[in-house]
C-alpha cells in the first residue's frame, strides 16, 4: 500500500522544501550583514584613541545592532510562519490523496 502513496508524498515533500529555500537565503543575507557590520566596527576600533572614543563607538555599535537584529528577528519570524503556511497546505493534501 505504501508503493502508490510515494508519488504524492514526494510531490508534497518538494512542496515543502521550496519556501525554505527562501528562508535559508534570508538567513545567509543576514549573516553577510552581520558579519560585514562587525568587520566595520573591529575596523573603527582600530582608530580609537581615547577610553571615552571607546565606549562611545562601542555603545553606537550596541544600539545599531539591537536595532538590526531585533528587525531581522521580526523579518525571519515573518518569513518563518509564511513558510509554515505554505509548508501545511502541500503536507494536508499530499496525506490526504495518500491515505484519504
């Protein structure tokens, strides 16, 4: 019984895996950001010529990247639950010409 429900479990699996795809892409987009923000701010640091130059950058930095992340946190659960959505609809109807 198994053997005719593959084709529709298949066709419902790579359903799912598409939205994702956009997901993972959002995810490698932040990293780059992320990475090439701290690669900023190590370079600033390197000019620093004061204590005071120090906590000011350093606190200019914190609250950018509060505000960075906390946006990126709310863009990827966005993301995340409209990849969910998508994902739900493609499984229930795959389940259900397999086994309904």
């Amino acid at each position: 019984m198994a053997i005719p429900a593959t084709p529709h479990w298949s066709a419902s699996s790579s359903a799912c895996a598409t939205p994702w795809w956009s997901y993972n892409n959002k995810v490698l987009e932040f990293a780059q950001i992320n990475t090439e923000v701290a690669f900023g701010f190590a370079q600033k640091l390197s000019d620093v010529k004061s204590p005071s130059d120090f906590i000011e950058l350093s606190t200019e930095h914190s609250r950018k990247q509060f505000e960075t992340l906390t946006a990126q946190t709310k863009e990827l659960a966005a993301l995340a639950q409209k990849v969910t959505l998508a994902t739900a609809e493609p499984l229930r109807t795959g389940l259900t010409k397999a086994f309904g």
